[in-house]
C-alpha cells in the first residue's frame, strides 16, 4: 500500500501516483507602521494541498474502475483519512479535482493508459 484515502487504496492494483506534492500555508495578518516594516500577527494555517499525479495501465489495473470511485468519494463531499504506508496520518482530505486523459486506445475504445492527477484540501473534521 503507498497511501489510503478511506477506504481507497493507492496501489498497484488500483492507481499509482508518481509523486506526492505537499503544500502548506500559514495566515499572517499584517498592519501598516510608519517609518517600520509592517507588523505582523500569526493568525493560524492555511490551505494545505496535495497532489496525486501519476499513470495507469490497462495491462496492470483497470483505472477506470479506480478513478470513478474516486469521483464517487469525491461527490459526496465527505472528509476521508489520509495515511501513508508507513502509517503517517496526514490528516482529514477531501478530492477537490480528479484529471484524468485516456490514450493509446485498443481498437474497441478502451485506453491503454490513464493518466491522472488528484488534488486534495485538508480540512479540519469538525468543518467538513
């Protein structure tokens, strides 16, 4: 398993990503000062994103099958638990976009490759 969101599983049997983009934000609020530099006052986090691009191959999983259940995940708005292998808990996400472009088409219509990106927003589970 490289990573679960809920109950999905990001493996080689459903998606793989090629890489894991976190990014993080934190708030501070600035006043104006004459002759200073402005003053600033931490106000809490801000967004923090991540994103799942990667590749899927008919050959090895069916993409298709694992990217709508994305988008059923995704559609009911829902925060899910993001934890790694390892066990590193990242905290509450929910699917903000799923891009997904089929190419290399077998002669009935079925792609020979997915390739996707998931983005994800972190949200605090009392707010989601």
């Amino acid at each position: 398993m490289l990573l679960a969101l809920g109950m999905f599983v990001f493996s080689i049997d459903t998606l793989t990503f090629d890489d894991l983009s976190r990014r993080a934000s934190w708030r501070h609020a600035t006043s104006p000062r004459i002759g200073a530099r402005d003053a600033t006052q931490f106000t809490g986090p801000g967004e923090e994103t991540i994103s799942l691009p990667g590749s899927v191959f008919d050959e090895i999983a069916d993409g298709r099958v694992s990217i709508d259940q994305l988008r059923a995940m995704a559609n009911s708005g829902e925060a899910w638990s993001l934890v790694d292998g390892r066990g590193y808990v990242y905290g509450a996400f929910v699917i903000t976009t799923i891009d997904d472009r089929a190419k290399a088409f077998f002669p009935d219509g079925t792609p020979r490759q997915i390739d996707f990106t998931i983005e994800l927003l972190r949200v605090d589970r009392d707010a989601a």
